[in-house]
C-alpha cells in the first residue's frame, strides 16, 4: 500500500507534467488564429513553439543542482508561481515578442518544476512501490499529445487563443496551495559548487539541437542552414560529454549510465517518446489535410488513443508480472511500429471504426512501452544516484519530446522526395505514408533496444499482481473520470 502523501506528491508532479506537456503541445492547434491576430506569418508563429522547447532543455539540468543548494521546496513553488504567472503574460500579450517572452519565461518555470517534483517523489519510493508511482508520473506525457489536437480545436473554434495559456491559472493555483502542503524537505548545505562549464557547454549544445530540430521541420527554412546548425550543436554536445565525464561535480552525472537497465530504458524510450510525440499530431494533419475530416472529427478520432492508455492499465502489471518486462516491451514497441505502418496505408476510404480501432491499439502499445521502460530504467539506480539519474532521463525525455511534432514535420518534408523516388510522382498522401514509416522505423529501434535486456531485469520492481490490482483499478476509474470531464468540459482542462 503506497502511503498516501507519497501518492499525493506524485498526483501534484503528474497534474504540473501535464500542464507543462500540455503547453508544448496544444499551442500548434492555434498557429493559424495567433498569426491573425499578430499579424505575421504562421513561420513566425513557430517561434512561440520553439523558444518553450529551448528554454526546457537549457535549464532542465541545471534544475538538480538548485533544488540542492536552494531546497526543493523554494525551487519547486517558485517553479510552479513563475509558470502560473508566465501563462498569464501569454494570454496578456499584445505583441510576438512579449508573447515569446512570456513563453521563455513559462519554460524557465516547467524546466524547474517537474524535474525537482519527480526528483523528490522518487527518492522517498521502494523498489516494490516504483510501477505503481511511475504509472501516476508516466500518464500526462501519455495523455497530452493525444487530447491536444480536440482540446485544442475546441477552445480555438469556441474561443480566443488565449484560453490556451489561461487555463493553467486554476491549475497552477491549486498546485502552488498543494505543493506547499505537501513538500517540505529542507535545503541541503551539502550542495556541490556549480559546474558552469557544464551548464554551458549542456545548454547550447541541447538547445541548439531543439532549435535546429524545429529549422529542419520548417518548411521556410532550408535544409542546409538546419543540418549547420544541427552540427555545430552536435559538437557542443560532444563537448559537454567529455567535459561531463572528467568533471568532480558535472551538472549531469553521466557514470549513471554505467547501470545498464538505466542506459538502455533511456535510448529506448528517447526513440519511442519521439513516436509518441509525433503520431497524433501527424494522425490529426491527415485526417484534416487529406481526409478533408473537421478538426472536432480528427482529435475525436485521435481521443482513441488516450482511450486505449487507460483501457491496458489494469493489465499492465500481470502482463510483466507474467511475461517479464524484456518480453512486454518487445512486444507493445513492436506492436507500436506496425500501428504506424498500418497508419500509413489507411485511406479516406477505410471505415473510420477501423481507425478508431488503430488509434486504440495504438495508445494500448503507447502506454505499455512507456509504463515499462520509465519503471525499469529506475529499479537498479541506487537512492544516492536518483538525482543524477532523474537529470539525464529528464533532459533525454524533453529533448524527446522536443523532437517529437517535429520529428513529423521533418518526416513530412522528407516524404516528398522519398515519395518520389519509390512511388515516382509526389503526393501528399504518400508523403504521410513515408513520414508514419519513419515513425515504424524508430519503434522498432526501441525494440532493438528491449531485445538487449536480460531476461530477468526489472523484477525488484514489479509488485505482486494480486497486491497491485486495487490501487490500478481506482487509478484507471480516476483517470476515465477525468477524461469524460475533459472531453464534456474542455475550458477546465489542464
């Protein structure tokens, strides 16, 4: 039995992951009303997008290192105020570059935030209790790629663009109350001196890699000022690698990689996390732009996916209790690369039951993979190493992320000349189909990477199924609740 202000700390961390996940999402639904209302170029609108994702992947590490010499707790409440705030600024703007301000400043606010929220939630978890807290901490990053392109839509084509940033105010609000109730574990004077170096070198190397992923993905840009930049940020990264392994006190520590069940849950799930961010967001673009569907339709029709997430929670734990985590995640990785070739070939002809059908077991694999590989990649990290573990895997998982909806975009770009070169004419349909390939093609990379796994990894962590099962059954009722709610009533969602 989980104790209860463990399990509340990880609800506040998974509802502040979703709010956070949710922003770098759900703002692609409104490029065309923002470019209207400010006047400039939807290109210019990316903007908003890529500064949020820079800004989380410069400072995500350092966010380790100031809740040891700060406290987590003025960390994480500041975090969660400076990111309240900033959402207001966004829907205060009057201009792009307040707005890009703002958005700098909100991801100032979530890089601090869930990193040192996840921190703390794990280092007070046991081995035995790990599954049932990261299914609390894995699901918004689940959940917000697969309702944004409908929530989205929603509140754009019933009202302002600002309501995409205003309903993070009652959720900050009540996380800022939560947060101050809950966490209160004192600075530690123990801190190391900060490695400036590293934070540089991490900074622009990781930053520039977002920011060349979203040059590559915008079709204004061309590819070969993306791939400069995207070298010489390569460079920085390496840089900061060697730099990072001889340092005393390196802002990431990455002698974690040493344990082998954490080196490989991270390169697995980085690939599948890119999957999971770009399919329903390029699931949407193709239901619209070549299905001709409505945008309520298309992320109805992509709800599925958040639909098939819940519907495989109550099995998760007898499925690893029973197959083992090396076999499941083969399995749902696998299973998730043949939903993206099967996504690949559906038509506007294919009945939309069929689709629903694929989106479902779609979110069924999703969440699987994900559940297994989060859990895992933390079962052997001793507790004095959960800090620097929780630094790689949340700069790893965000620069994931970042890449996801661009990952689509460039794989979209990419289509057209591939679809000329296997199909000998360019179509639009058959840039989709090349671009949900590439997306196979990375899930079963994440499947390469199970198949590496020893057979037994991963058991510490895996709670009785029998001891398991009432605490995910009132999880997944919560959760379904939750998603009637958002679905009926989506300007209290967040």
């Amino acid at each position: 039995m989980i104790n209860p202000k463990l399990r509340n700390m990880a609800l506040l961390v998974a509802g502040c992951y979703f709010m956070e996940n949710l922003d770098s999402t759900i703002v692609t639904t409104a490029v065309p009303a923002m470019s209207r209302a400010f006047a400039v170029s939807s290109s210019a609108i990316g903007l908003v997008i890529t500064s949020y994702m820079v800004t989380l992947a410069v400072l995500i590490p350092l966010s380790g290192w100031l809740a040891e010499y700060f406290g987590t707790r003025r960390v994480f409440l500041a975090a969660i105020a400076v990111f309240t705030l900033a959402s207001l600024g966004c829907a205060l703007s009057t201009s792009l570059p307040g707005l890009v301000a703002m958005r700098v400043l909100q991801g100032a606010g979530g890089a601090m935030m869930v990193p040192v929220g996840r921190v703390v939630v794990l280092q007070h978890t046991e081995k035995k209790d790990l599954m049932k807290i990261m299914s609390y901490l894995v699901w918004p990053g689940l959940i917000s790629p697969a309702i944004a392109p409908l929530l989205g839509g929603l509140i754009v084509t019933h009202g302002s663009w600002k309501w995409l940033f205003l309903i993070n105010l009652p959720i900050g609000a009540a996380g800022f109350a939560a947060a101050w109730k809950l966490i209160r574990i004192p600075p530690d004077s123990s801190a190391p001196k900060l490695d400036g170096t590293g934070v540089v070198l991490m900074g622009v190397g990781v930053g520039g890699l977002t920011y060349a992923a979203h040059m590559l993905a915008d079709s204004s840009a061309s590819w070969s000022s993306g791939l400069m930049m995207s070298a010489v940020s390569l460079l920085f990264t390496v840089a900061a690698i060697l730099h990072l392994y001889r340092a005393a006190h390196p802002i990431v520590n990455l002698r974690v990689l040493k344990i082998r069940t954490f080196r490989t849950a991270q390169l697995s799930s980085s690939l599948y996390w890119i999957m999971v961010g770009s399919a329903p967001f390029l699931m949407t673009l193709l239901f619209q732009n070549i299905f001709g569907w409505s945008p309520t339709l298309a992320g109805g029709i992509v709800l599925f996916i958040f639909i098939g997430n819940i519907a495989i929670k109550p099995a998760t734990t007898p499925l690893l209790n029973r197959f083992g985590f090396r076999n499941v995640l083969i399995a749902s990785t696998l299973l998730g690369a043949i939903t993206m070739l099967l996504s690949g070939i559906i038509t506007a002809a294919t009945p939309i039951a069929l689709i629903a059908l694929l989106a479902l077991v779609s979110g069924i694999a999703r969440s699987t993979a994900l559940t297994g590989f989060s859990t895992i990649a933390y079962s052997d990290v001793p507790p004095e190493q959960v800090r620097h573990a929780n630094a790689f895997a949340s700069t790893s998982q965000n620069l994931a992320a970042a890449f996801g909806i661009a990952a689509a975009t460039i794989a979209l770009r990419a289509g057209e000349p591939l679809s000329r070169f296997f199909f000998g004419s360019v179509s639009k349909a058959g840039a989709y189909s090349i671009a949900f390939f590439l997306l196979a093609v990375m899930a079963t990379l994440a499947a390469v990477g199970a198949a590496r796994l020893q057979p037994g990894a991963g058991k510490c962590a895996a709670p009785s199924a029998a001891a398991d099962r009432p605490g995910l059954r009132k999880l997944t009722i919560a959760a379904t609740l939750r998603s009637v709610h958002l679905y009926l009533s989506p300007h209290s969602a967040a």
